[in-house]
C-alpha cells in the first residue's frame, strides 16, 4: 500500500499539520491560520502547497501505523506463552528440588524415636601402608687424584663411605684383634711376585669377627666409612697419623705370600 502525497492534513484540535510523503514532520499550522487560508512557509520544509491545492487536501486523512490484525496478534501472544511456560515451569521445579534437598541429607534410624539422623560418614580406612624401605647405602669409588685429596685431609670425608682396595702390612698383638695396617688405594691392584702396589699406609678397624680370618699379607676389597685420621708409634720410633677407615665388609682376593 503505497502512502499519502505529502500535504498539509487536518489535525483533532483544528490545526493542520504537514506530512512529508514518509511521517509527521513539526511542521503546524494553528487553527486560526487555517481559517485564514495561510498556511506557513518555512525555511526547513519545501514550499507549501497552493491554496487550491490545500482546499483539495482537505478531506484527506494521512496513514497512521496500522496495528496488526486480531489474529497475527493472537499467534504472536501464543508462540510466547508456548515457549516461555516450559521454561518457567523448568526454572520452578529447580527451585523446588533445591528447597527440598536438605532432606535427602538424612535418614530416620529404626530404632529412634522421630529423630531424624545424618547418615554416618564413611569410616576412614585402617588398613596399613607399608612405608617404603630405607634406601641401603651407596659406597662411592674414588679416582686416584680424589683418594689422594681424602689422604691428605681425611678429617674433612669423616662419614663418608666409598669402595678401597688394600694389601695388610700388620695384624698382630700390637694392632689388636679389631684393627689393622694396610696398604690402600681406590683401585684393586693385581699381585705379582708377592707384591700388590699400593702405596697409601692406613688403619682399618672393625668387629673382630668380621677380620678373624684376615692376616698380614691378605689382599681385599672393603666397603667403608671414613672415620678422620688417627695416629700412632712406629715400630722404628717415632708417630705418624693415617687416615682411618671403619670397615662395614670385607673380603679376601688373594695374598702376596703364596
């Protein structure tokens, strides 16, 4: 439906007001200056029609917006109510369980009178865990320079623990049951004409079952823990200080006497 020409069209109050062909414009003419047939010109608006042309339009009524009909109306309200009552009718049923849940919490034992009880919370579990076993200890192997470095000032690898290597120079009486003298090194020495070559003087003590079965001349290989320096006399007079090693085991490879 195409719309009214623009004009100027009678308004309830007796004024005319004018419309530019799409809508309403603020255009208006009072009542009186339709009487008068002087309809105004404006300096925003294009040039107002002519007077016969105004008496033409007199009985001329603009569009207005039109409301849809009854019917579109009415599914338009029914689509709504249909989609937004299941949702309402959802959000309510929430609210309801939600309200309610608190119940669900407890439980009415048999044997109480109308008191109502929380159900008893799971018992924690008393099985037993066995803890992991101790990590047993490592023995370090040494380089030559790092042996040399121990010798030197054993007092500062006191509780340290390594792998030596050693040939016994003395076991008897003036050693003890418990300690002996040996040669040592951080590497097994083979024997060759009754000789193994190490080189660094140390003591070595321990239980005297552990070294029952050792005697001078026995090459071994010993797990141990460096216990600092010690000194003692010499057979040939006078004192030396050795490093001083506590044997945690020990065994025999061979002996330098046959």
């Amino acid at each position: 439906m195409s719309l009214p020409a623009a004009g100027w069209y009678p308004q309830p109050d007796g004024s005319h007001r004018y419309w530019d062909g799409q809508g309403w414009t603020s255009h208006v003419v009072s009542a009186a200056e339709v009487a008068a047939r002087r309809p105004p010109q404006l300096a925003t608006q294009p040039a107002a029609p002519a007077t016969a042309q105004y008496a033409a339009q007199q009985g001329a009524v603009p569009p207005v917006t039109r409301r849809k009909p009854l019917h579109q109306r009415v599914w338009f309200w029914a689509i709504i109510l249909v989609v937004t009552l299941p949702l309402i009718g959802s959000m309510l049923l929430k609210g309801g369980s939600a309200s309610t849940a608190p119940a669900a919490l407890t439980s009415v034992s048999p044997k109480a009178t109308g008191t109502a009880t929380k159900k008893p919370a799971k018992k924690p579990s008393t099985k037993k865990t066995t803890a992991p076993a101790p990590a047993r200890d490592v023995y370090a192997t040494l380089s030559s320079r790092q042996f040399k470095l121990l010798a030197k000032d054993p007092d500062s690898y006191a509780g340290k623990t390594y792998i030596l290597y050693g040939e016994i120079t003395q076991f008897d009486a003036a050693t003890g049951r418990d300690t002996f003298l040996a040669n040592s090194g951080p590497a097994k020495k083979p024997i060759s004409y009754g000789y193994a070559d190490y080189a660094q003087n140390s003591e070595f003590t321990s239980d005297e079952i552990m070294l029952d079965d050792l005697v001078e001349g026995d090459c071994f290989k010993a797990k141990v823990t460096v216990l600092g320096s010690d000194s003692y006399d010499t057979q040939v007079g006078g004192r030396t200080t050795v490093p001083k090693f506590g044997v945690d085991s020990i065994s025999r490879y061979g002996h330098t006497k046959g």
